[in-house]
C-alpha cells in the first residue's frame, strides 16, 4: 500500500473515532480511496494501534468502520477455493449463522406462544445447542493455526480484536448452553432465557463473521505462502472439524513441512524445537515427579524436580524397575508392566496417603505412531491442595518474595 494511501486513510479512521459524521466520511472516502482493500484497511488500523490508539477502541468501532468501507469490501467476492482453510472457515461461518437463524425462530415462536415446546422442538433445540457446542473447534482453529500464520507476517492486532471477540461469543454461548438442561432424558428449556440469548448470538455471530469474512480472510490470502498453508491444514486436522462441516469440505491432511535447520544441542519435535538445557529446565519444573522405563524394564530417566516425593539416585539408571521396588510390590510392577506390552491396558491409577499428603501415582503405556510399545512413564503427583480447590481464581496473587541465592 503506498505510503500517501495509508496516511489518508488513517486520517479517515480517526475522522470517524473523533465522532465526525460517518456519511461525511464515507463520501470522503469514495473520492480518495475507492480501491482501498480489506488488506489496506487492516494495515492501517495495526499501525494506530501500534502508535497509541487503544486496541479496545479500534474493535468498539470497527462496525463503524465496516459501515463506511462495506462498499469497497464487498466486490471481493469468492477468495478461496473448495477444500482451502479459508473456505472451510467460510463455509462454517454460513452453517453457524443458519444454525442461529434456526433456533432464533424456533425459541421466539414458543416465547410468543406462551408455551412449553413440544417433544420434536425440544429434541431439535438440543441438536442445535450441540452443534454450537462442538463449533468451539471453529474458534481453537483460528486461534491456533491461522492466527499464528498471519503474526509471522506482521498482522497481530487483527487477530488479537478477532480473539477477543471469540471470547466474548464464548460467553453468549455459556449463558444459551445454560439455559437447557437434561434429566432423565428429557430436555428442560428456559424459553426466555433462550430466545433471548439466541437472538443476542445471532447478531453477534453475523457481525464477527462479517469482519473476519471481508477483512480478516483476505488479508490472509495476501500474505500467507502455499507452503504456510499446508501447515494450517495439518494443524486444522489436528484440532479437528465440527460435527455440521460434510466431509467434501475437509481437505485430505497433508505433513507439516519444516525446513529449518536444527542446530547443534537441541532437539525437534513435531510441535516445536528445543535446546537440550531448556527440555531438561522444563521437565525439571513440572509439577509432577516423571519417571521412564525403556521396553526392557530398564530405568532411563527420572526428572530433577525440586521436592521430589520418592528419593531416585543416579544409580538406578540402567536398573531393572523390578528391582526399583519392594519385594511385595514386584507381582503388581510385572502385571502393569504385561499388561502394557500386550495391549490390555495404557493406565494404571493408585493413590495413597504418605506423611499425611494425598499422593497421586500414575503409569502410562508409552507407544509410537503404530502403537508399539516403547516403554512405561510413571507420574507422581502431590494432589492434597489440589482436591481443596472450590469456585474460580481470576486474580494473579502478589509474588512471594525470592531468598537472594548464594
């Protein structure tokens, strides 16, 4: 975007936080900046963030501003073809708004009706709560795949006004999930509750939808590479799809491509890269004792954690596990440890009480891709305060103060 275009229509975005008539500035900018793209605007609005302006003023305004740019958005047209994340997320946002449509109609016909719903009407308002209820897959896919993509390439505020506005869908959809509710089958409705809040999430969704449709969605078909793309299809089919999306409209996964180099001392996962001394810090400051048993019933590893609730020395490393414990516990080890080799099993729970804290231990079978068996992890874990906890923490607690080191 050149650089005179931007600086006029920053000018124009605060015309209109300044209060100034929105019709003015629409006229204003059909005659400077017609051809402005989603992709303009969305540039613009991240460099007045970025000198000052508060993100929260930017997205109680951006109706605002998609009122006097809708004009100029809406000869986009179709952005991505069949199968693309982007028209996936596309195709979703239409299901959703029908979905709201729908159980908006069918909750006001029964509020005006001054009745109770009938059994079908019941039955179809609880299919509908479901399927809203598995669209948080929609959400955690922006979030988590498509958003990270548009941050490398220096879009961050939009995504972040999208984020917030996910949450705050969250809430509206809290409040309609609560207004239904099961017993024995039969589903109870609070019609008020629910027609109002499926009138309010209705409207919510058509407004987001909009934003992310027109400028959020082509700003990233700008910028994003083919082969980032492959990335966020991999990872869409990792967080998985909504139970209301056809199968024709999923793409075939694809491998995630990473053609960085690894650099001496650090180690690559499929979710990240880490240096060796950062995964040792990392296993070290888990709130669990972790203890690893290769295929041949040999320790390998046991974790450095500051109060460790069994003592485990160096020496053990190499050391058959049955030897690791008491003589009456060895028939109990073995048949775990069978059990795991053989399938029969991936867990085994106990818990017991020692030194008057409540102490959680358990085993996991660890296996490959193909299900092989690799080796057993044990966790144990302190659970006495956690079994305490009640209500919510919201609040970040003052730090307690740090003993200088010596």
């Amino acid at each position: 975007m050149a650089q005179d275009k931007k600086t006029a229509l920053k000018k124009i975005i605060e015309k209109l936080h300044a209060g100034e008539d929105p019709e003015e500035v629409k006229r204003e900018f059909r005659e400077v900046l017609g051809d402005a793209s989603a992709m303009d605007i969305s540039m613009a609005e991240e460099e007045l963030i970025q000198e000052g302006m508060p993100r929260e003023q930017i997205h109680r305004l951006c109706d605002v501003h998609l009122a006097v740019f809708r004009e100029s958005i809406e000869k986009q047209g179709d952005i991505a073809p069949p199968g693309h994340p982007i028209h996936i997320l596309m195709h979703e946002h239409s299901a959703m708004l029908d979905m709201a449509e729908e159980l908006s109609k069918i909750a006001s016909s029964i509020k005006e009706a001054a009745r109770e719903p009938t059994e079908a009407e019941a039955k179809r308002i609880k299919e509908l709560i479901d399927q809203f209820k598995d669209a948080e897959k929609h959400y955690l896919r922006e979030e988590n795949a498509l958003f990270p993509q548009l941050e490398k390439h220096g879009i961050t505020q939009p995504p972040a006004i999208m984020w917030m506005e996910h949450d705050q869908i969250r809430d509206v959809k809290k409040q309609l999930f609560s207004s239904i509710s099961e017993e024995n089958g039969v589903v109870h409705v609070d019609v008020k509750k629910l027609a109002n809040m499926a009138l309010a999430l209705r409207e919510f969704l058509s407004n987001h939808f909009y934003k992310e449709n027109t400028i959020l969605f082509p700003a990233a078909m700008r910028v994003v590479t083919e082969k980032e793309w492959d990335v966020v299809r991999a990872d869409f089919a990792e967080v998985g799809y909504c139970c209301f999306v056809p199968e024709d409209a999923i793409p075939a996964p694809v491998e995630k491509k990473d053609e960085a180099l690894l650099s001496e001392g650090e180690v690559r996962f499929e979710s990240g890269t880490l240096r060796i001394d950062v995964l040792e810090a990392i296993l070290n400051t888990l709130p669990v004792d972790i203890t690893f048993v290769d295929r041949n019933d040999r320790v390998r590893y046991f974790s450095l954690s500051k109060d460790r609730i069994f003592v485990r020395s160096k020496a053990v490393i190499g050391r058959e596990v049955q030897y690791c414990h008491p003589q009456k516990s060895i028939d109990k080890v073995n048949q775990i440890l069978d059990d795991f080799k053989n399938g029969r099993r991936d867990v085994a729970d106990f818990w017991i009480n020692l030194r008057g804290r409540l102490i959680y231990i358990r085993y996991f079978a660890v296996r490959d891709r193909d299900g092989k068996y690799l080796g057993t992890l044990e966790v144990t874990q302190d659970v006495t305060d956690i079994k305490t906890l009640e209500g919510e923490k919201r609040l970040l607690d003052e730090p307690a103060a740090i003993a200088p080191r010596l």
